[in-house]
C-alpha cells in the first residue's frame, strides 16, 4: 500500500497549497520515479506550491510589456541627451576641466550600457517577429546566435560594471575635495581612467569564468569654501540619481494575486529611474549647469 504524506511548506501560495510526498509499502520515501529509494528523505513534489495563477501570469506579463515600452523611451532620451551633453562638454574648450572630464567619463559608461541593451531589446522585438520555424542556433539575430548572445551580455556586465566605477569615482572625487585629499597636487585624469575603465575589465573577467564554471589663501579660502559647498550639494544630489535605481534593479519581487498591484507600481517606478538615468545625468550635469550656459550664451 501507498500512503500520499501531505505537508504544508512555505511557498507562492502558503495558506492554499500543499506538497506531496510519497511513504512505499516497505517503509521507504519513495523517489522521483518508480523503484527510486536511493534517498532516505524521498521526494518531495513542490510543483503544486509553484503554480502561479493564470490570471496573475497574465497581468505580469502586460506589466512587463508596459515597463518594456517605458524603458524604450527612457532609453532613447537618454541616449539623446547624453550624445548632446557630451559634445557640449567636448566642444567647448573652457568646459574641459577635470570634474567635467570625470562627468564625460559617467555619461560616457552609462552611453555604453543604453546602446547595447537598446540593441539586445530591439533583436528581442525582431526575434520574437520570426517564425518559430526559423529560429536555430546559427541564425542571424543576437538571441539566436550563441556567442554574439554572450558577447552582449558580457559587454553589457561591462558597462555597468564601468558606470558603477565610475558612479564611485564620482564620490571619491568629491570626497577628495571636500575631506581629504588623496591624490597629491592636481588631479591626473589618467589615474581615474585606470580606475573607471581598467579595474571593471578584472571584475567582468571573473563574472565570465563564475558562468564558464557554472555551465562546465583669504581669496583662495573663500574659492575654496564656495567649491566645497558646491561639491557637497553635488553629493547629495548624486546619492538619489545614481544610488536609488541600482538598489531598486537588486531588489527580487515575484508577482502573486496579493500583489499585483504593489509589482505594478514597483516594476513602472523601478524601470522610470534606471532607463531614465543616463537623461537625468544629462540634465543635471550639463544642461542645468551654469558653466555651460554661460558659454553658451558668450557664443
């Protein structure tokens, strides 16, 4: 004789649902397939507790199409903002000093990863267009060819990667000015190349063999208290505009039919402040600057 063991575990569905378990004639847990009493606890079947409502699924996945197309918008202007703010910055050469240097740098990464997801996101469009019946591994789309798919992605941990570096240098930079000076006499752009776009290839290199393995003066006092004020408001700024949407992108959120709703609000905003930050950069850095508006003005 069989007896089904129920028990109740903690799943999507906690209060409703339960897993089986499956106790054999002779005493033993039985296993996966028939005959199976290899493992002393048995197996335990979870794929009831799994079971999302089709109702839930449905309305996630018009979630998810609705933050795609925000986040195509969001894309585009910030790929538009950022190449304009960054040929004002190269333009102009009274415009080239070193903190608008480390800026072009930060709007330059965030560039890289816009560019490439809108590529990924666009073949995603194309891809999805094709018949099933042509899809294969030796296509010509970037999901339907094996390296070029691992290639994007490795170039987009890439990006990030280097706009993280680059984010941090950014608060090193005016932690440099505001508390201690770490780097002696005037600041070398090189030294913060090295950091910003060197030190990401180490990181990305160990994230490509973890998925490897995984698979097989009075005046100048003043000047300086002024910049420092400056450089503190520039601070608090940085921490919401380039903090809060790389937290948000880390926090997991499965939709379930008790929050749907909370995953809606959470998926819009979350997409709004990640896709959108290559534009707000722009505009905080380049186009509500007075350095550049008052070159602007004197051409």
């Amino acid at each position: 004789m069989i007896i089904t063991v129920m028990k109740k575990q903690r799943s999507i569905d906690l209060d409703e649902e339960y897993v089986t378990k499956y106790c054999h004639e002779s005493g033993y847990w039985a296993g996966q397939s028939e005959g199976d009493f290899s493992n002393p606890s048995g197996w335990t079947n979870y794929f009831v507790c799994m079971l999302i409502d089709s109702d839930v699924i449905e309305k996630a996945q018009s979630v998810a199409r609705s933050a795609r197309k925000l986040e195509f918008v969001g894309l585009a202007l910030s790929f538009l903002s950022l190449i304009i703010a960054i040929t004002i910055f190269t333009a102009y050469r009274r415009l080239r000093v070193f903190r608008n240097q480390v800026h072009v740098q930060l709007m330059l990464a965030i560039l890289l990863t816009v560019v490439i997801r809108l590529m990924i996101y666009i073949d995603q469009i194309f891809t999805e267009n094709i018949s099933r019946s042509q899809l294969s591994d030796d296509g010509y789309t970037i999901n339907t060819v094996r390296f070029v798919c691992e290639l994007f992605y490795a170039l987009l941990e890439y990006g990030k990667t280097v706009a993280f570096a680059w984010m941090f240098i950014e608060g090193f930079y005016l932690h440099n000015l505001v508390v201690v000076q770490v780097f002696e006499g005037k600041p070398k752009l090189w030294k913060y190349l090295i950091i910003g776009w060197g030190i990401p290839i180490f990181h990305v290199l160990i994230w490509l063999t973890v998925i490897v393995a995984k698979r097989g003066a009075a005046n100048v006092e003043r000047l300086h208290a002024l910049h420092t004020r400056k450089s503190v408001r520039a601070a608090a700024m940085l921490i919401p505009l380039l903090g809060i949407p790389n937290i948000m992108q880390t926090i997991p959120f499965t939709p379930s039919k008790d929050n749907i709703g909370l995953f809606q609000v959470f998926t819009y905003i979350a997409s709004f402040f990640y896709m959108f930050q290559g534009f707000m950069v722009a505009v905080m850095y380049c186009f509500t600057n007075r350095e550049v508006s008052s070159e602007h003005h004197c051409v």
